[in-house]
C-alpha cells in the first residue's frame, strides 16, 4: 500500500497552546467589539455591547453543548450575526464574510508553531505527498488562515486546509474525514492521521479506516485512555518520519 497523504489536527498538533495563561473572555472581547461597531455601523439601532456579549457567549456555549452531542459543528460568524440581529441589527442586514472580517482574528500570544514541523512539513511534500490541517475549529477556515499566516504555518498548506465550521461536522464524525477525501481524491488506506485529541482525531481517523498517530502533548489525562489505541504516539511530530518508513516502506522514494 502506498502513502499518499497525510492529515494533521491543527491545535495542539502543530500549533503549541501552552504558553496561553490568560482569561479568555477578556482576550476575545476587543474581536467582538469589532464585530458589534460594524453591525452598528450600518445604521442599525443597535443595543448596548454588554448585552450582545453576553448573548454571543450564551449562544456559542449552546453551539458547542449541542455541537459535541451531535457533532453539528459550531460557526462563529454564524452566531455573530445571530446575537447581532437579536441585540438590533435588521435581519439580512449583516454578510457572514463581512462581520467575520470586521472580527479581524490574528495569532494569539503565546501560542506559537511547534518548531519542528517545518522540517517535517518539508519532507512530507518534498517527497510528494498530499498534506492537510483538519480542525475542529468554529472558525470558518479563512479566519484560521489569517491567525495560521502569522505563525509561518500557512505557506505549508497552500491546498489543503479544513474547518469544521465550514464542512458542517466536528471530528469525530465521519462526514468531515469522508469530506476531506473525497476533495483530496485519496483513500483511508493511503491516508496517515495526526493529532493531540484521542477522541476526535485518534478514534475519529480510525473510524473512517485511516491510521492514526496520536500527538501527546504534556501531561494529558483522557478518560479515553486505554479505550482508544492509536496505532503510534509520538511527542515530537519528527517521530512521524521512521513511524511512516515503517508503515510504507519506501515512500519517500517517490
Ligand atoms: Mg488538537
């Protein structure tokens, strides 16, 4: 069997969260005080922001709680023009695109690229396979890219990038692997998983007949330990490379 592409989870997998420590109610505010001055700048007799705020946390902790019972995924633009047409905007008046770029999302501090998937990254497309990030994120995917560019990850990924905001399913759910095979024209059998969430990316891959290598990230505590066995883990994404000679020997002599 050959290998054609490999898959990889975006949070924690190829961008490193732990150096976040702060609250992040305060950290998002300013991106949906943007969002709320463009709808009120249309003319909309908007109420106060207080209001809209709270309303858009209400609504996104609902889009989650029903996301992870039914893995509809959540969209941030979406709930964005929900809570500002509920807080006065007129229905219709707001365009998805154009409140999520009022939003303005951009990397943030203290985050910061695993440093070493450039050399992996290379590698992998240097020797002709497919690549792709796979995220569970409610952001539409064009609001990741503009964080992702910051961090130097973009240019890796020029084809291939999926949200699950913009497919309509959160991982583990087939429906978002069976998407991204099909617009990658590959199969599961050909097709290498990576990521840090056992449950979404490790069991979410393996259900659709791919293997998957988990991505431990530091000291991590799953109930699913033990319930789901990934077919690697690894701790430095470099540990890919001798992992895939193994499953598909010679591959990197395409
Ligand atoms: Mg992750």
């Amino acid at each position: 069997m050959t290998l054609k592409a490999v898959l990889f989870d975006l949070d924690d997998t190829l961008l490193d969260w732990a150096g976040r420590n702060y609250d992040w109610a305060e950290y998002e505010r300013p991106f949906l005080r943007r969002a709320y001055d463009y709808a009120a700048s249309l003319g909309n007799p908007m109420r106060e922001f207080e209001a809209f705020e709270i309303d858009f946390r209400n609504r996104a902790r609902d889009a989650w709680d029903h996301g992870r019972a039914t893995f509809v995924a959540p969209h941030l633009g979406r709930l964005l023009v929900e809570s500002a047409e509920a807080h006065g905007a007129l229905p219709g008046s707001l365009a998805i695109e154009e409140v999520l770029g009022a939003y303005q999302w951009t990397a943030v501090p203290g985050t910061k690229a695993f440093p070493e998937i450039g050399d992996v990254l290379t590698e992998l497309r240097d020797n002709g396979l497919k690549i792709a990030i796979v995220t569970n994120a409610f952001q539409p995917m064009t609001v990741r890219d503009a964080e992702i560019a910051v961090h130097g990850i973009l240019p890796y990924f020029p084809e291939y990038r999926f949200s699950a905001a913009d497919v309509g399913y959160l991982k583990p759910h087939a429906a978002i692997f069976q998407h991204v095979l099909e617009a990658m024209e590959i199969t599961p059998a050909e097709t290498v998983f990576v990521g840090d969430n056992l449950v979404a990316d490790v069991s979410g891959a393996q259900g659709v007949g791919m293997k998957a290598v988990h991505r431990i990230v530091s000291p991590e505590h799953s109930m699913m330990e033990g319930l789901i066995v990934p077919d690697a883990s690894l701790r430095d994404l470099r540990e890919l490379l001798p992992i895939l000679d193994q499953w598909y020997p010679g591959w990197r002599s395409r």
